[in-house]
C-alpha cells in the first residue's frame, strides 16, 4: 500500500506569529490546499493570514537531514534577537 508523501505548511498568523499543519498529499499545491482546508486551532485573538504566501517542506525520513523547503518565503524561527520574517503577500487576481 503506498501513502501519499508527509509535507509541512506554514503560514503567518495575525496578529503575529507562524502556525503549522502536518499533511500528508501529492505535490505542494495539493499539500497548501489540504491545509487551507483544515481546521487550524490557534490561540484566542490570532487568526490564520490565508491571504499570504505559505512556505512548504517536504518531510523525509530522517527529518532533519532529508527535509527541505519546496515552496514559499522562509520563515526565521521566533527567537529572541532573530530578525522577524516578512510574511509575501499573494497576487491579487484581477476580477
């Protein structure tokens, strides 16, 4: 039986912060869409920013040798003294 590879999807949260899902799908556009769809428990007074870009890894066994970024602005980890990330805004499409 073959799964569906493991990808992490982070995006920023409001009104500041990162949140991450772990989902398992195809490619990473599949990966960003089985997030979205998600229900994504943050904390009270912070909400999801969907309207930015989102970063995605590949996650592969063992992870922290094999697991990479595949999509998406690199966000720092919020550590004291690191400089914040800044979060891209998605292209508007034209109505």
């Amino acid at each position: 039986m073959f799964r569906k590879p493991r990808w992490s999807v982070t995006w920023p949260t409001r009104p500041n912060g990162i949140y991450t899902q772990l989902v398992r799908a195809d490619d990473p556009t599949d990966a960003v869409r089985v997030a979205a769809e998600l229900d994504w428990p943050t904390a009270p007074g912070y909400t999801v920013a969907f309207d930015y870009e989102p970063q995605v890894w590949r996650l592969l066994r063992p992870y922290r040798l094999r697991s990479h970024p595949v999509a998406g602005p690199d966000f720092p980890d919020l550590v004291l003294g690191e400089i914040s990330f800044t979060p891209w805004p998605l292209p508007k499409a034209d109505a």
